[in-house]
C-alpha cells in the first residue's frame, strides 16, 4: 500500500466521510487521524 498523499486523501476518502456534529471542531486534520487508522492497519499496531 504505499503512503497515501495528503491530496488523494481529501479527494478519494474525506468525501466519503460524515463528520458528524457541525458545530464540533475537530483538534487534528482528518487527513492525519486517516494516515494514522492507515498506518495502523498496515503495521498491525
């Protein structure tokens, strides 16, 4: 699986996301929180 470039993140997968409450800010970018679920599939950690 290579890593996934920030781009392709937020065109091919956020979309497909639900963010849930709008009036929640999340404290990291989603991109990051779906590198890290990624890496830890990839990893087995």
């Amino acid at each position: 699986m290579g890593i996934l470039i920030k781009n392709i993140i937020e065109k091919l997968i956020l979309p497909h996301q639900t963010v849930g409450d709008p009036d929640f800010e999340t404290t990291l970018p989603l991109t990051e929180v779906v590198t890290a679920i990624f890496y830890g599939l990839k990893t087995g950690c």
